[in-house]
C-alpha cells in the first residue's frame, strides 16, 4: 500500500515519515500523474481551492480505481469543520474515512493507521 499525500507546513509530511510506508508527496505541478497500486490518501485540512490538487490525482486515469481510503490531519479548534477535506474526499469517492488526527499526529495515530491499513490488505 503506498501513501500520497500533500501537505503545506510539514505536519501531514512529519507524519507520514512516521508511518515509514512508500509514500508520494503530490504538488500542483505532479498531481497529473498516474499510479497503478493500491493506495491512501492522507491530507491536511484547508479550502478546496488548496486541496483539489488531490481530487486532480484521484481522477487521474484510473487512479480512482486503486484509491482504498482516507485520512486526514487538522486542528480541533476548528471543531465541527474539524479534519472535513479527508471528510468529504472520502464521502465524494466513496472509500473509507480511515482516521483523522491533529497536526503531525501522535504515536498512537500512527499505531493506528498502520492497523488499519494492514486491515485493508
Ligand atoms: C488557513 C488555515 C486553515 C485551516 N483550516 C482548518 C479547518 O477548517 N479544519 C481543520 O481541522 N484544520 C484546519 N487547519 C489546520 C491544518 O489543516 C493542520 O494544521 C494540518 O496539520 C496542516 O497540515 P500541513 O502542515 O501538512 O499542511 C487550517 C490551517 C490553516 C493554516
């Protein structure tokens, strides 16, 4: 399973160095690629205009097609918008909302994932 993710200040980059995966950082200058394995997402939480660099990669060829899930980190204080960019990818592509964290995550968010990815085959 590999990781793709994007990040703008680095916590969502310092968590998925944690997860110590095969991972890809997606820019706007590289979201137009295709990938041909299973994969999840994980994004930071900010305005679509920021993150549709990721709906870009999801529709990419048949990258939709590999997508298995989604995660997200954000920032409580944002309380009911809290982590929605990983909220509503998940509900628009119809694949599981597999966690959601606060900024570069905790130990045991990274425990976590990693269970829930190895659920996922
Ligand atoms: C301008 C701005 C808007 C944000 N809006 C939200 C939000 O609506 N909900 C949320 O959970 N986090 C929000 N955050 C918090 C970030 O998603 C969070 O800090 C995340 O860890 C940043 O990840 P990154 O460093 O990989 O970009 C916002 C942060 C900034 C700077």
């Amino acid at each position: 399973m590999k990781v793709v993710y994007m990040s703008l200040t680095g916590q969502t980059r310092r968590f998925v160095a944690k997860l110590e995966m095969d991972s890809l950082e997606i820019h706007p200058d590289n979201a137009f690629q295709e990938i041909f394995e299973p994969f999840i997402i994980i994004v930071p939480t900010y305005d679509i205009e920021v993150t549709e660099i990721m709906n870009d990669f999801i529709e990419t060829g048949n990258n939709h097609s590999f997508l298995r899930g989604v995660a997200g980190s954000g920032n409580l204080n944002f309380d009911n918008l809290f982590c929605y960019t990983a909220k509503d990818l998940a509900k628009e592509y119809q694949v599981p909302l597999i966690h959601c964290f606060e900024f570069q995550g905790t130990d045991e968010d990274v425990k976590f994932i990693k269970e829930k990815v190895s659920a996922l085959g």
